[in-house]
C-alpha cells in the first residue's frame, strides 16, 4: 500500500510538472526592440531587446551609423497573479547597449537573434532619425533632457525660443471642397508642469471634422530652426473649404505653466543644487492663410458636390421579384475626399414604386487629403405592380484632384420583372379585424309577476309594417357599408393621396424625435432629423419621390401651390442652414432650439396655405 501510494504521488508531481513544462512551451515568445525615434548627434541612447522568456546567445546586426559604447546589459523580472484561484507567471529579460550617434541622417538597424529552448528567434527591425546639435552656443546641457533651459541661470523669464506653439497645415493650396490637415503642435525644451486656458481659433469657412488625440501622448524629438525640441500635438483638425479665395485661419491662444530655473542654489546630500520654479507662459499660435481655388466651371449635371480620388461600385439584390416585395440597390463610394459631403446619386425610379429614404452607413477614417474609405447607400423601393421595368444607369461624378477633371462613373442599366404579387400581400391595402358576435343565453329565467299582456290570435307579426322594417333596414346599411368600403379602398389604393394626408403627421413624429437631441445637445443626430423631417415631408406633400427631390423643384412646387415666396425661402433657408450645421463648429442650445421653431411654424404655416386652396 506504501510502495502504490508513493508511486501515485510520483505520478501526480510529475503531470503537474508536464504540464506546467507543456503550458511554458506553448506561450508565444515575444523579442522586441526598442529605441528613440529621433536622437541627437554626438550624444547617447539606449537600444533595448526585450523577451518574455530567458534566452541565450543574442547577436546584433550590422549596426550602420552608430557606435556601441556598452552592453549588453542584462536584467530580469518576475510576475504571478492569482486570479480565482487561477495563477498565471510572466517573465520579462531586458538586454540594453547604450549607443552614440557620429553623423545625422536616417539609419535602420536590422533584427537581432537570439535562442530559447534551441529555437531561433528574430526581432523587428527599428528606424532612427538622427537630428543636428543645436546651433546656439550657451547650450551646455543634453537635448535628451527635456528640462533643458536656454534662459540664463538667473533669470525666470521663458524666452519665445523656450516654448510655442505652431500652426502646421498639410496643404497650402487646395480646392473647394478638397480635405486638408491642420495640426497645433507644442514645442519645448522645458518641462511642461500644466496646461492652463485652451482657446483654438475658430475656422470661418470651412467644415471641421475633429479628429481624436491621445491623451497620454510621448513627447518626440524633433529639430526645427536649428534647435531640437520635445514636440506633442495637441489638436488635429480635417478642413473642408466651403468658398474660394485666400482664407486665413487666426491664431489661438494657449497658457501653460513650465518649470524654469530660479537662478538659486540650495544646499542638500548631493550638493549645491539649482531650484526651479513654476512659470506661467501664454502662447499665440500663428495665424495661417491657405489659398482655395474654385472648381471648374464645367460640371456635370450629375456632379453633387465630391472632390477627391473615388471608385463607384453599384449593386441591385435581384432583378426579377413578386409585386409588394421589396428591392435594395446598394451603391458604394470608396476612396479619399470628402465623402460626409456628397449628395446622394440620384435614380430614376419608375412612378408605381414606393420608394423609402436612403440609409447611408460611413466607414471612414482621416489622413491629409480626407476622408479615406467607404461611403455605402441604401436604397429600399417597393414595385406595387406586376410588368417589366427599367431603371436607368445611375451616374456619380466628382472632380478628381490628380488630372484636375471632372469625372463620371456609372452603373449598368438595371432591367426589373416584377409578377404577380400573392393576394392581399399589399402593405397599402386596407386591413380589418374580424369581429366576433357574442351570443348570451339564459337557462333559467325569471317568473314575470305582474299583469299579463294579452294579444289576438289573429294578429300576426310576420307581414307587418315591423317585420319588412326588419329586412329593410339591414339592406340599407348594407348598401351604405359597400359604397363606404369602395370609396375607402380607392383612397386607399391611391399611395399618393395617403402620403399627402400623413405628411404633416409624420413630419411631426420627426420633429418631436429632433426635440429629444435638441435636450441632450446632440448636434448630428438634431439637424439629421429635422433635415429627414422636411424632406419627407415635402416628398410626401408633393407627390415627389425622394430620390427626385431638389431644392429647385421644391421651390418650382410651392410656387404652383400658390405657397407665399417668403415662405419658400424660409424653407430654403432652413434647408441650407442644417445641411451645413451638421459639420459645423458646436452650435449653441439657442441657435438650434431657433431652427426647431422655425421649422415647426413653417410646417403649419405651409398646413393652412394647402387646407385655404383646398
């Protein structure tokens, strides 16, 4: 019983030790290294090899540009957690050379090796700028110390040189509409203790698309009018021009407390040791003037509004359907531009198909010239009747930025046979509830006390003046009920007339969806649904498809109606102000609690012009 038990002990120790073995072997071996992105002639950094398991026999490349002062030098780690019940073990093995920088320039040093367990691993390669000393001669301390003060030891002043900010823009002439970068960068040689009050200039004619900045940036060298700073981006912006000419971008302005030598010295273990001091410094940003020339005058008539470089992918879901069975075309916008600005392609539906508004989805991210991805539309229509339809190429044009044209792209030609849809499959038939008739019996009834009502035997219900009333009666109702029913289902199968009736119902429901934004300041969201809301209404009002709907025939509408002009144009104007509202600056709760009042008595106004013509 011994000899077994010490055995199953030796069995278990064993498989715990396998498997500990076994979960060691599996983990991934990670070998990386690391190194400034940008250091300065003459002086010295580190190159760091790090490994999450112990290895052995590292080698070095060919290192061009650099000479080795010391190393490796090797140091080690150890980590558990407990986690549940759950222990987990990292280990990290750091191998450091510190290097020198003889000559400027851009250098890359190769991938290292090194083995673990009798495998041979590789790391990445890295790339290092080499920048030149600083020019001015009173530098005495290293530029890889970003305390590094050029004012004289006995003065707190910050000189300009010590600090500023800098406007940088990607562009400097470009089109209308054509995206372009502005970035506000921090430069320093001092230690940047806290930030103070931000105000960035305001971006008069243009269309701003944010873009995030980490918060817990890496400060990175960079030389610029021949001293070597510490460089962090504080703002970047995408820029849309909206009009040409010179437009210039003014300065902001900006306060940060850096520390700066005191030009005191106090005594303490180390020795005598100068005392810094927290300093206050507003900065100006550089204003900027960016030169905007005009689009050619030669547009297509298909052209809304894309500048930049495109490809244009269109797709239908099928060709042959049932009547009330719904169509998807699907038209795809890919490329760098100014993708949130484009109109959307207009197509010549037939008239018999119900057509819904367009869902737009944006998979987009920024860079210099734009907007970069892909932009995909939607269009869901509904074909109420059987027969074989056309609908004809849809054209996108943009101008392209490279040949300086105009381009245009199209799809095929789309050939649609609709059959014969099931019975009672219409979403604009009427529809009704079958009622049930409930039938009350009484199995015991009640002794009727009291005195009789005595009647003769000669006189007899059936074919009296009561009884025909009887038969009489529901005939007629009868006949009333199938003219209500007819005339109810011709309206009904007019979808035009029961969209102008629901109109001002709908653009509503959509105004009140806007009132929600409106209370939480969401400016997107806002101007979206009020833009939806007029310009479902006046599809709807009109008898307009939506894919058709222009600000042109809109107001060539409203004219017909006998609609006031000064109305007409207080729809135009509130049109034009949300569609530019929406990539606008932030806009205070004011203005857009103005544009949802606006909205709302232009659209009653607009209810009691049709209801006096009517």
């Amino acid at each position: 019983m011994i000899n077994k038990s010490i055995s199953l002990h030796i069995k278990i120790v064993l498989l715990f030790f396998f498997l500990q073995g076994s979960y060691s072997f599996a983990q991934e071996v990670v070998f990386k290294a690391s190194a400034p992105q940008a250091v300065v002639k003459d002086e010295q950094f580190r190159l760091t090899y790090t490994l999450n398991k112990e290895g052995k026999d590292i080698r070095l490349p060919e290192i061009e540009g650099f000479d080795i002062l010391f190393g490796p030098s090797v140091s080690s780690s150890y980590s558990t957690q407990i986690i549940n019940g759950k222990s987990t073990s990292q280990s990290s093995f750091s191998y450091t050379y510190i290097l020198i920088a003889p000559k400027e320039g851009t250098f890359t040093i190769g991938p290292a090796d090194i083995k673990v367990n009798g495998s041979n691993y590789r790391s990445n390669s890295i790339q290092i700028k080499v920048l030149p000393p600083d020019k001015e001669a009173d530098q005495s301390q290293s530029s890889n110390n970003p305390s590094a003060s050029s004012s004289s030891s006995s003065s707190q002043e910050i000189k300009a040189t010590d600090a500023f900010i800098r406007t940088v823009v990607s562009k400097s002439s470009i089109y209308e509409q054509e995206g372009f970068m502005v970035t506000f960068k921090l430069y320093t040689t001092l230690n940047v203790v806290d930030f103070g009050r931000i105000e960035f200039p305001e971006f008069e004619g243009f269309l701003v698309e944010e873009l995030d900045v980490p918060s817990n940036q890496q400060l990175k060298l960079e030389h610029y009018n021949g001293r070597n700073y510490y460089t962090a981006t504080l703002r970047k912006t995408l820029l849309f021009p909206q009009r040409s000419g010179k437009i210039t971008i003014p300065s902001g302005k900006l306060e940060m407390v850096f520390s700066v030598p005191s030009g005191k010295k106090i005594s303490s273990f180390f020795g005598m040791q100068e005392v810094n001091v927290d300093v206050k410094k507003p900065m100006i940003t550089n204003p900027v003037t960016v030169n905007v020339a005009p689009l050619p005058p030669n547009k297509p008539s298909s052209y809304k509004g894309a500048v930049g470089s495109f490809t244009f992918t269109p797709s239908i879901s099928a060709q042959e359907v049932k009547a009330n069975e719904p169509i998807t075309i699907t038209l795809k916008i890919s490329g760098t531009g100014n993708q949130k600005l484009i109109q959307n392609p207009e197509i010549e539906f037939p008239t018999n198909f119900e057509i819904y508004d367009p869902t737009i989805d944006n998979d987009l991210t920024a860079n210099e010239n734009g907007l970069t991805g892909t932009r995909k539309i939607d269009y869901l229509v509904i074909p109420r009747y059987e027969g074989e339809y056309t609908i004809p190429a849809i054209e996108f044009s943009y101008f392209d930025i490279a040949s300086r044209s105009y381009k245009t792209l199209k799809s095929p030609v789309y050939k649609l046979n609709v059959l014969k849809g099931a019975p009672g499959s219409s979403a604009s038939a009427a529809s009704y509830v079958n009622q049930q008739q409930v039938k009350v019996e009484q199995d015991i009834r009640y002794i009727k006390t009291g005195n009789p009502k005595l009647l003769r035997t000669d006189n007899f219900f059936a074919g009296s003046w009561g009884y025909w009333l009887w038969y009489l009666i529901p005939f007629i109702l009868l006949c009333a009920f199938f003219i209500v029913y007819r005339k109810q289902m011709k309206l009904n199968a007019n979808i035009a007339l029961m969209r102008t009736k629901r109109a001002n119902k709908v653009a509503k429901q959509r105004l009140k969806k806007a009132e929600k934004y409106l209370k939480v300041h969401d400016k997107e969201n806002f101007y979206n649904e009020v833009l939806r809301a007029l310009w479902g209404y006046f599809s709807d009002k009109l008898s307009i498809p939506g894919a058709s709907l222009t600000k042109n025939n809109i107001g060539v509408e409203l004219s017909n109606y006998g609609v006031d002009e000064n109305l007409v144009d207080k729809f135009m104007e509130i049109l034009d102000t949300c569609e530019f509202a929406r990539y606008a600056p932030v806009e205070s709760n004011a203005a857009m609690d103005e544009i949802y009042k606006e909205t709302s008595d232009a659209i009653g106004k607009m209810e009691n012009i049709l209801k006096s013509k009517n």
